[in-house]
C-alpha cells in the first residue's frame, strides 16, 4: 500500500438497517476524508451512527439485519466495499485496527492478554511464537505497561480497566496500522486514567505516524485529540472543519448548541448558565421531511421542515448542512 495525502475517503456512505419491516438509515449520504498522520475526530450525541460508521469502514455491520446500501470507502486508493471478505480480513487488524469502548467485554476472559495479542501478530505476520511473544513484550512497554514480562500471563479480569485498555492499545498497535479507530476509547474509565490514555494516544500517533478517527460525544476530548472535526446527527454529519474553526466559529445550530451544553471552569465560566437542547433526537425508523434538526433548532424558518439541506462550503476545510448558507 503506497503512501497518499488522503489515507481514508469515504464518499456517500449509506448504512442502513431493517428492523420489523421498516428501514433504519443509521448512516445516510456520508463524506469523510482523513489524511495521512492526522486525527479526524467523529462527535454527536448516542445512537447518531458513529460507531455504525466505524463498523462500516472494517467490514464489521451485521448482515442481516444491517447493510451498506450505497457509497464508497477508499482506504489508500482501495475501495474496501468491492473487496471479498477474505481481503477485508487481512486488512482488518493490520492496516486497520480498532480499539473498542470497553475492553472486558473486547478481551476474551478465557485467554492470557499476551496470547491474546500474540495472535493478532501471528495471524497477520505470520511471526513464530518465540518473535511473537517478543513483539509483544516491545508493544506493552510501548504502551507503558510495568513489568511488561510478567504481565503477559494475566487474565483480563486481574488487570485494571485502565490496563486493560492500554493492552487493547497495544493490539490494535501490534502489526503497525496505518489507521486507529478508537470508538470511547476512555467511556468506561475514570478521569486520570483517561487523561492518560489520551497523551499516550497522542504519544503513539506522532511515534508510529498512524492517523486516527476519534470517536465520541466529548468535545472536550475531542480539543485536546484531533485536527479535523464531523459533527453528526441522526446518521447525518452537519457539520464538518478543522478544530479551531470549529470551535471558534461553529455555525451549524447543533454545534454551537452542543458546545454550550459543556461546563467551563474558572472564570470564563462564573455566571455563564447551561443550556439543554430542547426536544429528542428524531427516531431513525421516522425521519422528518427537510432539515432532520428542524423541531430543535434556535434558527428555524418556514423552508427547514420541508427542503432538505445540503453540505455548503464555507471555506477550504469547513462546510455545514444548513440552509441558512444556502
């Protein structure tokens, strides 16, 4: 696989899945473009098709009852959706790796951590056991986990969730990918251990030059993590730019509400009042006509519940569904 400015594309993707007769658009019509050595984070509230997007892109939506109706994924000038499963499957694991939101149920608890990743660089490098088990002595220290030998025969129910996470880390790192896909990676673990997480994340992008997809419904996180930012709804992006420009200057309404809804410490947060999104999320099996953030929006007008929007450029690296940029 060469080398490309644009290491994933993905141009109209449509996932969509069929629940009791009726069709559940999970992720409908969507752009996304990660360059080489970059973060693009994926942010929006639960059940908005995040991870649904992460699964399409290595092959992982169940079928039935899920199944990608339209699109293409372009990872480093290969169209992943025209490639038979056994390709797709030398892919996974090894360009593409994935880490997982919560790593007791992603570990099997029947295995040592070190078999356990042993086997992923077995698989795809065909390594003996003894430079195997080597290669994962390196990733754990790697990924900064003590007595990196000795912890090689652990289970997962004796290491901490914040160990565990790093030796999921250390997986997902083992055969050198060129993509991350870290789906919450830091959800189920406390504070410190997810600031930690986040450095040796970041740590690890600029040592092994792999670029990331983020995601997550923390914009926080999402500051400290990525370059780029796609902002979803309801299996749509609304809005798409670069982190300051995002957080600086959003102009989607759900953007700037979300960034409203976050509490600011210090000063610039004394006197400064919350505020809630009005209204509920639109049920996939029932999308409204028009603009799908139309019942919540601030900015509503009489053409929103009616004409769909579409993606408008605002600048190089900033585009917004919203008719008021029509």
């Amino acid at each position: 696989m060469g080398e490309r400015e644009h290491l994933l594309e993905i141009r109209n993707l449509r996932t969509h899945f069929c629940v009791r007769g009726h069709v559940a658009k999970a992720v409908d019509d969507v752009d996304l473009t990660i360059e080489a050595g970059q973060t693009l984070g994926l942010v929006g509230e639960s059940g908005c098709g995040k991870s649904v997007t992460a699964h399409s892109i290595i092959g992982l939506v169940p079928q039935p009852p899920g199944k990608i109706v339209g699109g293409r994924i372009i990872f480093d000038g290969t169209d992943l959706l025209e490639l038979p499963e056994a390709r797709m499957r030398k892919i996974r694991g090894h360009w593409i790796s994935m880490i997982f939101q919560e790593p007791m149920t992603s570990l099997n608890p029947v295995y040592s951590v070190g078999d356990q990743v042993a086997e992923v660089i077995r698989l795809h490098e065909g390594l003996s056991h003894r430079e195997a088990w080597g290669r994962v002595i390196e990733m754990f220290q790697l990924v900064g986990i003590p007595a990196a030998e000795k912890r090689l025969n652990d289970y997962p129910h004796q290491m901490s969730g914040g160990m565990r996470q790093r030796v999921m880390i250390a997986m997902a790192l083992a055969c050198h990918p060129k993509l991350m896909i870290a789906d919450e990676p830091t959800t189920a673990l406390d504070v410190t251990i997810q600031a930690q997480i986040l450095e040796l994340m970041n740590k690890l992008k600029e040592e092994t030059g792999a670029s990331i997809l983020f995601i997550t419904h923390n914009l926080g996180v999402i500051a400290e993590m990525a370059q780029k930012v796609a902002v979803m709804y309801a299996g749509k992006v609304m809005e798409y730019a670069d982190v300051k420009t995002l957080f600086g200057e959003p102009r989607h309404p759900y953007t700037a509400a979300l960034l409203h809804s976050i509490p600011v410490l210090g000063r610039g947060g004394r006197g400064r009042r919350l505020s809630a999104i009005s209204g509920v999320v639109p049920s996939l099996l029932n999308l409204p006509a028009g603009c799908l953030f139309s019942d919540r929006c601030p900015d509503v007008f009489s053409d929103c519940p009616r004409i769909e929007p579409q993606m408008y450029e605002l600048g190089p690296i900033h585009t917004v569904r919203c008719l008021k940029y029509a």
